[in-house]
C-alpha cells in the first residue's frame, strides 16, 4: 500500500469513530479506563490501539492471517497486556471457531467492554456468549446492528432478554441500499 493509501484509509477509520458518525463504538474512551476489551472482529484493531493505555487488557478476536500478522507487530509493545485470539468468535466451538462463554469459561468475566463489529455474524456471537450476557458483572459494550435488515431489532431484543440496557447511536448508514442505525450500546 503507498503511503496516499495509508493516509486515506486511516483518515477514513478516524472519521469513523468520530463523534458525529452513526458507527462510533463509544462517547468517550473515558467508558474505557480499567476494562477489559473484547474486541470481536478486530481487523486492523484501531480502535483497541486507541485505547491501550486506559484498558487493563485487551483481546483482539481476528482469524484473517493478514491482519494477525499485522495484530503481532502493532501490539509487540504490549504483548503483557494484548491477547491475539485466533478464532471467528460465534455459537459453536472449533478448530476455527470459539464462544465467548467458552472462551471465558477459566477467565475473570469482570469489567469487560465488549465491542462486536463481525459483518452480519453479531447475532450468532451473541447466542454463544448467553451466560456471559447474563452474568458477567460490570458488563458493557458496543455491537454493530447495521450488516442486516433486521439486525437492530434482532441484537436488541436478545440484549434486553439478558437484562441489558440498551442505546442506538444517532444518524444512520447507507447499508444494504437502506438507511441503518449503526450501533447498539449496552450496559448492564
């Protein structure tokens, strides 16, 4: 990628995050401070990147080889305090696969931040971490609701049957050739 590239595609995931986006993950990373980071889809992991030094850990959820090796050299720095997990985060566990209520089955599920952004396969994380929606104390987070035409209806319902709090991001995006709310916060 030449250095043009570099500068438009960052500028673009900067503009993403911003205030004023219908796609920005959090307010403030101020909402970060202390917590655990889930982050389920990391590609690039800019927004783990972001908010290193205010997290107490981070794991970085991404199977595409491509981007793991990238992940490795970005987070070298912070190697105590990043955890790059190999696997599509989902409802059943495989070679490739994991749920987060497996994954958490022998860790502390205490003060997570839970930021989900997994093309269209929310719901199905969603469905493989039900005990950790349930029980996990100090819970909160950010899932993309935008990837398909009833996603927002389907993510919200499954996070209030867990007794979540939720919020839709204001303004919208042009997805799917429709206007779409682009995220749900929860908290607990």
């Amino acid at each position: 990628m030449m250095d043009g590239e570099v500068n438009f595609s960052y500028r673009g995931l900067c503009v993403e995050q911003g205030p004023r986006s219908a796609h920005h993950y959090v307010d403030s990373y101020d909402e970060l401070d202390g917590k655990v980071l889930l982050d389920v889809g990391a590609a690039e992991a800019i927004f783990t990147l972001e908010v290193i030094e205010r997290i107490r850990h981070a794991y970085v959820f991404e199977c595409d080889p491509a981007w793991v090796e990238a992940l490795e050299a970005t987070f070298a720095p912070w190697r105590d305090k990043v955890t790059i997990v190999r696997k599509y985060v989902g409802d059943t566990d495989g070679d490739d696969s994991i749920r987060l209520d497996t994954f958490f089955a022998d860790k502390p599920a205490d003060n997570l931040f839970l930021k989900m952004d997994i093309e269209g396969s929310e719901q199905r994380a969603l469905l493989g971490a039900e005990r950790l929606l349930e029980t996990a104390p100090r819970l909160s987070g950010s899932v993309c609701v935008y990837h398909t035409h009833n996603a927002e209806q389907e993510i919200t319902f499954m996070l209030h049957a867990h007794g979540l709090h939720t919020q839709i991001t204001p303004g919208y995006l042009y997805f799917g050739n429709e206007l779409r709310h682009g995220i749900a916060r929860f908290t607990r």
